[in-house]
C-alpha cells in the first residue's frame, strides 16, 4: 500500500491498458484486507480514495472475476459479505 497515484496509475494502464481515464473505479486491497485504496479519473484528473479499518478485514472476492458492480463496490466498502445475490428484475 505505498504506491500513490503514479504507481497504482502505472499498474493500471499496464493490465488494462486504455481503461484508466474511462470512468471506472480501480480497488487495491493490501495482504491482510485491512486496507483498501480507489484509484479512478474524476472531471480532471486521478483522485485517490483510502480506507484502513480498525477491526475486521474486507470480505474476499465471491468469485475470480475482475469487474464489480456498483451494488457490490458499495458492499465491499461497508463491510457486508453476501452469501448470494439475487437480482429481483433487470431492466432494459
């Protein structure tokens, strides 16, 4: 977790090359999962969002994917780990 805007935006642009200014949210956790850094392209440049809990750790990946869904970005940052997800409908 020592890496700022320059490392974690060279990570990036290194795996998904083109991706970094698209809007998406990029998740760094540490070892221990009691960390977490969002790195992503605001209006005008790279914002850097940090997070340490006290006690705790942030659940692990349901599965090997790499993409989340806002629902489940918004799960990890409050710390709930759901057992499944069910969509009620979709829309189109």
């Amino acid at each position: 977790m020592r890496k700022g805007f320059e490392g974690l935006s060279g990570l990036v642009e290194t795996t998904f090359q083109g991706e970094l200014t698209s809007g998406a949210y990029f998740v760094f956790l540490n070892w221990k999962r009691n960390r977490m850094k969002v790195l992503y392209w605001d209006v005008d440049g790279l914002a850097l969002w940090s997070k340490r809990l006290e006690k705790g750790r942030f659940p692990k990946p349901l599965s090997d994917e790499l993409l989340m869904d806002r629902k489940g970005f918004l799960m990890l940052l409050e710390g709930v780990t759901p057992k499944r997800i069910q969509k009620r409908f979709k829309i189109s």
